[in-house]
C-alpha cells in the first residue's frame, strides 16, 4: 500500500510539473511572438508568427493555473506543507489537540461535502458558456464547465483526505508536533 501511495504521489508531482512546464512554454512563445513581431517584415515572411494567432496563449495559461493550484492542493501539497496558526494547539496535551483535529477535520468535511451540490448546479451552468479564445486551439468542444471541473475533484480530494485524518485522530490519536528543534543541540533545523 506504501509502494501505491508512493508511486501516486510522484504521479501527481508529474503531472504538476506538466502543468507548469505548458505554462511556461506557453509563457516563452508569448514573448517570442510579441518581439518577433517588432522584426520588420517577419511576419510576412513567416505568417505562422502573426500575433493574431496567438490570442488563446493568456487563456491557456490561466486555465493551467487554476488546475495547478487545485490539482496541487489536493494531491501534491501536504499538511505540514501549509500555514498554520497552532500556537493554542501546541500548547494544549495530546487529547485535547486531538479533539481540536477531530473537531477541524469534521468541520472542513461539512464544510466542502456542504459546497458540493451548489457548486454542481453552478457546472450544469458553466456548461453553456464558451471560453473566450481556447475554441482556437481545442476547438469549439470546450466550455469553461471543462475548465473549472477540477475544483470538483479537489472539493472531493481533500474532504477524503480529512475524513482519514478524522479517522486516524480517532483510531490512534495525534502524533507529538514537529517543533523543528535539533533535540541534540536545541537548534533550530
């Protein structure tokens, strides 16, 4: 199971790194084409360097960016990864925090399972709105439905990832905070 877990970890990284690779290809042809176009007469020779084909470039590059951010929060970005303000938690005992993490952990769980079906309803009416430029290298299937479905997934990752949270809390308690002090030497890492 940790071999898995293990291999669909490093997948998402992949597939995180893809995005911000388009990203930043995209980003290169963008300057590429807007100072290509400033060289007399090479768009002439070259019409494939016309700027007026590159109109989907800006359009493409948010589109990767809001699937990273929700693909990387709900796959990549572990929890000691984010901000947290646990002064109060750190300084309360293991069976207190542990109610403060059940207690969050179910919060965030009704919290996002609650948002669900709204944002389900708001899908059926992103299906009917084009997006603005993608149709021109995608074609005319895409809608901005497509394009924001991915928070559909990361509303369903992480209230899973926080139902097991809630579930380890429960079964096992809480683990003893990582302060990030060397216990040897009582330095900070």
């Amino acid at each position: 199971m940790a071999d898995l877990l293990a291999v669909s970890r490093r997948a998402a990284e992949a597939v995180a790194a893809a995005f911000m690779g388009l990203m930043f290809a995209t980003f290169i042809l963008q300057v590429a084409i807007r100072y290509g176009v400033r060289v007399e007469g090479l768009v002439d020779a070259v019409p494939l360097l016309d700027p007026a084909l590159y109109g989907w470039t800006l359009e493409f590059c948010l589109a990767l960016w809001v699937w990273l951010i929700f693909w990387g929060n709900a796959f990549v970005v572990r929890d000691r990864d984010h901000v947290s303000f646990d002064i109060l938690a750190l300084k309360v005992g293991p069976r207190v925090r542990r109610v403060f993490v059940i207690v969050g952990g179910l919060a965030v769980v009704v919290g996002l399972t609650l948002s669900i079906g709204p944002t389900w309803d708001r899908f059926a009416i992103l299906r009917l709105k084009q997006t603005a430029t993608l149709a021109d290298l995608f074609g005319d299937w895409i809608r901005m439905r497509d394009i924001y479905i991915i928070y559909m997934l990361f509303l369903v990752a992480v209230t899973g990832r926080y139902l097991w949270v809630v579930w380890q809390a429960f079964r096992h308690g809480v683990p003893e905070p990582d302060l990030g002090i060397d216990g040897d030497r009582g330095e900070r890492r």
